[in-house]
C-alpha cells in the first residue's frame, strides 16, 4: 500500500519558496499587487507560483521605479504606474491589498467600486465600522473579499479547532484561555507597525490573530473586555498589550480569555524566553489543549492534550497536508470563492467570513477603548 508523508522542515521551506512557477490554467484568475510590501512574497507571489489557478499580473508602488525593481525580483510581468492605476486595470480580477492598516479600508473601498475581488491583509481597517462598510460593499457588490487570517486555513489549525470543540460539546467546560504572539524588538520604531497615522499598533498587528484565534479555536465570541494594559511605545501606539476578554457562547460559563501581545519583548529577558513561542491553550476541567506555533503551522507546530488527573501529556500527530503555507491554504480557498462567484463561502473551511471580521475587529476597538488610548482612525 501507498503512504504517503508530509515533507521535512526544509522541504517545507523549499515548497514555500519556489524557484519558478507552474504553468497557468487559461482562466487563471488575474491577481495585482498594492505596494511593493514585504509579505507579498509569502502572502501571495510564492503561494501563486505553485498554483495554476492564480497568477500575479502585476505591482504597483507609489514610486514605479520600486514596482519595476520588486517586480523584476518577484517575476511579476507587468507593473502599474500608480495604486489607481492597477485597480482600474479592466483585465485584473482580484486585487492583493498588503498596504498599512491604515491604507487598508480606503484601497479596498476603491478596489470593491472597481468590481475587484480582494484578499486583504489583516486587520481589516482601521476599526469596526470601516471593516462593516467594507463588508457590506463586497456584499452589494456580489464580491469575495477576505481578511488575511492565513493560519486559520492550515489543516492542523482545523485538526485543533475540532478536537477542542468536540471535547468541549461533549461537556467539558472551558476554564480558562491564553493566547501569546510575544516577539523581541525586530523591527525598528519607524515601522509602519509603531505609526499612529497608518493604525499601527501591536494590538492591531498581532493582537488581532489573537483575538481572532481565541474565538475560532473556541467557537465563543467575545462579551467584555475585562482589562487592557498597554506598554506605550509612542503616542497613542502600543508596543505590548495584556489583555482579559470575558467570552460568551454555548458552555462558556464566562470564561477568561487572557491574551499578551508584544512586538517589543526586551532581548535576553526570562520573559522573552517564556513568550517566545506563539501558543494558544485552551483549559477545560480535565485537560489542557495546546498549539505551539499555531500562527505559521506550516512552518512548524506541535498539539498536546495533558490530561489534569495524570499530568500524562499526549502528542497529537503533526498535520501538514501537503507541506504547503497557511498562505497557501489560504489562497487556494480564495481562489475557491472567487471561482464559486463568492456563494457558499461558510462551507470552506476556515473561512473568515464578513460578520467575523467584523467581531474581530469590534474587540480590537474596546481593547483600545479599555487601554485608555484612541480607537484607530
Ligand atoms: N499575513 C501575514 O502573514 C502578514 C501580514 N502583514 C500585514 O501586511 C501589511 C503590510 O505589512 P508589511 O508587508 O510588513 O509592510 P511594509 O512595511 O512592507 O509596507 C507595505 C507597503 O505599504 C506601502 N505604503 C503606502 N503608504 C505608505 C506609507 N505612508 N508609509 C509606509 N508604507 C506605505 C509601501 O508601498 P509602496 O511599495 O507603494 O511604497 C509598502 O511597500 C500590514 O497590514 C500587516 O499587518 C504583515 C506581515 C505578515
Ligand atoms: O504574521 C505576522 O507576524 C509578525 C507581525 O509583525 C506581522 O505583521 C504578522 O502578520
């Protein structure tokens, strides 16, 4: 008989980066860039080159000197003069908007009018009602437009999610939650991620996986946010955020959501140390789920369950499918909408759906509303 094995970590990493690209279908979906950003090539390009369904078409940056030089990096055909130019572009179907959190709901917006589908970096927008209007556009306007929570379509996030809320329907009461994305300073304060005028913010940035990954994981929506407590960074922009949300659903009997988000954990601290790896556990009266890693899966990840009577810890198997990125997963469920003209998205798994986005980012602004800081504009 047959088996079959995901590859290693390195052929992993190969998969992710692809020297060159499969040859496309005739209606392959035809897919532009909004700025020469760092993560299209892991968000997109790379994932598109090992697709047949999808190719990237084009770049646009504010300056078409770097879109040619990205492009030529990236083997990107073509390129568009400016942002306006790429999504009135009549042969481009999709548009890819990695621009700040700040750019992102005004580039949509745009994007939607021009009857372009689009795969949006996460958070959403700026805040709950720019994310509702954008929502509500896609919607009249009959388009898919999806929030970039790319590790939600990995099939060991799905593995996860299932196995807890199975455990939990068969009655076993959550008793507690945490969720942990804690990195040292890698970036430096000019980042887009520390600008108060783009919605930067830590929160914004990897808060939002946070939230996001407490409510899918746990199938709970989000009733209080009990306490916010920033580390400020610059006026308004927070470089570390400790948060409690008080969770509402079936079986929740108000149990704590406790999140801590950083992106300016000190180097060479037992803190860093203790955080380093983004984890979400999830504590039930007799067992305690864990999934390491559980923002890049793909990359790499580990699923106990220790049982609270034995302190007995079970490995759960690694699942990579076909030893793709979530970003991959992702776009392939993208792709899927698109091609199904947006109908029955709820049926892909994983799929972040308009009124999710929205939850997500309503929890985003009471956090800063909690925090004492201005709700991102
Ligand atoms: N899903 C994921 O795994 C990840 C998602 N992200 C998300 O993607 C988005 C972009 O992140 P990242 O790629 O790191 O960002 P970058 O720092 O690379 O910036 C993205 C682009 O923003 C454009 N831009 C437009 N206006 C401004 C401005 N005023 N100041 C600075 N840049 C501007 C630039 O475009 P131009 O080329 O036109 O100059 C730049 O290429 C964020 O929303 C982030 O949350 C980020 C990392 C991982
Ligand atoms: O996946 C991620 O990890 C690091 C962050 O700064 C980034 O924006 C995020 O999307």
């Amino acid at each position: 008989m047959a088996t079959h094995s995901s590859p290693g970590f390195f052929g992993r990493r190969t998969l992710s980066s692809p020297k060159t690209s499969v040859s496309k279908d005739n209606d392959a979906l035809r897919i532009g860039i909004l700025g020469a950003a760092n993560i299209a090539p892991d968000g997109l390009i790379n994932p598109a080159k090992t697709m047949r369904s999808i190719v990237v078409v084009s770049v646009a940056a504010r300056d078409e000197a770097k879109a040619k030089e990205f492009a030529a990096k990236n083997e990107i055909p073509n390129t568009h003069p400016s942002y306006d130019a790429l999504i009135n572009d009549p042969s481009i179907d999709c548009i890819y908007n990695p621009l700040p959190n700040g750019l992102h709901y005004i580039w949509t917006k745009k994007a939607l009018e021009a009857g372009k589908h689009v795969l949006l970096e996460k958070p959403a927008a700026s805040n709950a009602e720019q994310t509702k209007e954008l929502f509500e556009l896609a919607k009249a306007k009959n388009l898919v437009l999806l929030e970039a929570f790319h590790n939600r379509f990995h099939p060991a996030s799905l593995r996860f999610r299932d196995i807890l809320q199975k455990h939990i329907a068969e009655g076993h009461p959550l008793k507690h939650i945490q969720a942990v994305i804690a990195l040292p300073p890698l970036l430096p304060p000019t980042d887009i991620r520390f600008d108060w005028n783009l919605a930067g913010g830590t929160m914004m940035d990897v808060g939002c996986y946070l939230i996001n990954a407490v409510r899918f994981f746990t199938g709970l929506e989000v009733e209080s946010v009990e306490s916010a407590v920033p580390k400020i960074v610059a006026e308004n922009v927070d470089g570390r955020m400790d948060c409690v949300f008080k969770m509402k659903g079936p079986h929740s009997n108000g149990v704590l959501a406790q999140t801590t988000a950083s992106l300016t954990n000190p180097w060479l601290s037992l803190q860093t140390y203790l955080e380093i790896i983004p984890k979400f556990i999830a504590e039930t009266d007799d067992k305690v789920f864990t999934f390491g890693v559980f923002l890049l899966p793909g990359m790499y990840h580990y699923m106990t369950i220790k049982d609270k009577v034995t302190g007995k810890t079970e490995n759960l198997p690694k699942v990579y499918g076909d030893g793709h990125s979530s970003h991959k997963f992702q776009l392939e469920a993208f792709v899927k909408a698109v091609k199904n003209h947006g109908k029955d998205v709820e049926s892909i798994p994983g799929w972040v759906t308009g009124e999710d986005s929205v939850l997500n980012m309503q929890a985003l602004d009471d956090v800063y509303r909690r925090a004492g800081m201005k709700v991102r504009e």
